[in-house]
C-alpha cells in the first residue's frame, strides 16, 4: 500500500463549465493529464486525500458528476473541503449521495493498521520493494486564513478562524483515540508489549501559517500532538509555492495543488 494525495481538481462537469485554462494555458486538459497520472500509478488499495476544491458546483446535486468521475479511479479517498467546495452538505446527505466511494472529513480523523510499502537498495543496486505494518492516522479540516496575512480581516476572520481550530483540534484528538485503541488490540491479538510504529497527517486545504510563514494555531496543534505530515492545497501561484518550506518544527509539509504538483498525483508515503 502506497499514500497519496493531490488538491485543488476544480471540476466542472464534462464539458467543463468553468474551464480553468482562463487561468493560464498550463491547465488546459487538466483533468485528462491527471487522470491519465491516477490511472498509471495508483492502485486500488492505496489511500488517496483530496484536500479540497473539488468542484465548482454550488450544490451536491450538481457536484455528482465531478465526484463519481473521482470516485471511479482507483484508491480508497478520503476528502476535506476546500473554500470553493459551495457543494458542501451534510455528512448524511453526502454519504446516501456517495456511499462508500468517498469518505468526507470535515472536523474528524481516524486510524488504520496498513501495511505499507517502501522502496530499499540492495547490496547490488536494485531497488527492492518491502512492506512493513504500521499505524496510519489522518484527519482534518478546511482550515483557513491565519492571523497577520494581508487578507485577514479580524471583525470577520477571526470568528471562522477559530472554529477551523477547533475543528483541526477535534480531529486529532479523534485520531489519537482511535490509535490507542488500535494499539491496544494489536497488543492483545499479537500478544506483545511493543507498540506498532505511527505516522500522523493532517489534512487541511489552506497552509497552516500565515503568508509570512509565521507560528499559527494549526501549527501549535501540529506540535502538540505530534502531527508528522500536514497535507494542503489552495496555493496557486509562483511566489507562494516558493515560499514554503519543507517543514514546520518536526512536521513534514506537502503542498499538493494541481498546478503546483504539476497534475499529477503526488506520493506521500
């Protein structure tokens, strides 16, 4: 089993409504290329996040095609809003309209025991793939805009900035639940006192910070509950993707915009 993760599909129907070439000629076929990526490198027992901005619909009626088209490729994905997902309902009503197909999270996380894959050297060169079992715990939010970026108006902002921590919090502390009890049941099944290793990932659509990079209240939960890789999206232009850095303390940070990744799907782990 392999992680992967990609954001910002912006959707719009077949033929799209919304074409996002009006943005640049580099997302002309957009879909196509990432599909043509999806179909060659994922399989249907890897994990895929999708952090948000999904489709332009307005409502989830109207988002049906964008997300079957999703769901029809290969991988068991995983889904946060992003802030042009208008389509956004409730958690019941998305799950009679999607099933299985999609699991939509928005303020929860969980936990699974994986096996997963990694790619070794041997002693001749080759590469050599092996497996290894561990506990993968994710979750998360939409986010949103922090504190001090040029774009954050306090009077308005503040109030949704802080229920998106709240969220973010929720998660974790859903995650850290569901890994306790995992461990505790690989601990009575195998009957062994030593803890499966874990990796823990946030998902959010916006960046954890600021546009200055500064210490936010996503990163403060990143830190206490030892977050080891962030996944987002909803960066799209050059100076930003330059901006950001490789981690934030000890998490791992992925940005994992369309356009910035190229369109193509993006290995996490």
């Amino acid at each position: 089993m392999n992680i992967y993760a990609i954001g910002d599909l912006h959707l719009s129907g077949n033929p799209p409504t919304k074409p996002m070439n009006i943005f640049g000629p580099h997302w002309d076929n957009h879909w196509q290329r990432i599909k043509e990526h999806w179909l060659s490198t994922v399989t249907d027992e890897d994990i895929i996040f999708l952090v948000g901005d999904m489709s332009w619909a307005l409502r989830l009626d109207e988002a049906l095609y964008d997300l079957n088209e999703i769901a029809s490729l290969p991988g068991q994905k995983f889904m946060i809003r992003g802030n042009h997902d208008y389509w956004w309902s409730s958690a019941n009503k998305m799950k009679n309209a999607m099933g299985d197909a999609i699991t939509f999270l928005q303020g929860h996380g969980t936990a699974r025991i994986i096996n997963l894959t990694t790619q070794v050297n041997t002693l001749t060169g080759e590469s050599q793939s092996t497996e290894h079992q561990c506990i993968l715990a994710f979750g998360g939010t939409r986010g949103y805009i922090c504190p001090d970026d040029a774009s954050f108006e306090p009077d308005t902002d503040q109030s949704i900035y802080d229920r998106e921590i709240m969220r973010t919090e929720a998660a974790l502390q859903e995650m850290e639940h569901a890994i306790q009890t995992l461990q505790k049941e690989h601990a009575k099944t195998e009957n062994t006192s030593e803890p499966l290793p874990v990796t823990r990932i946030l998902l959010l659509h916006y960046p954890p910070f600021n546009e200055n990079n500064a210490p936010s209240g996503f990163t403060d939960l990143m830190e206490r509950y030892h977050v080891d890789i962030c996944i987002f999206g909803h960066l799209h232009d050059q100076n930003s993707f330059k901006r950001i850095p490789s981690t934030f303390g000890t998490t791992k940070l992925e940005l994992v915009s369309a356009d910035y990744a190229e369109f193509k799907i993006q290995k996490i782990l």
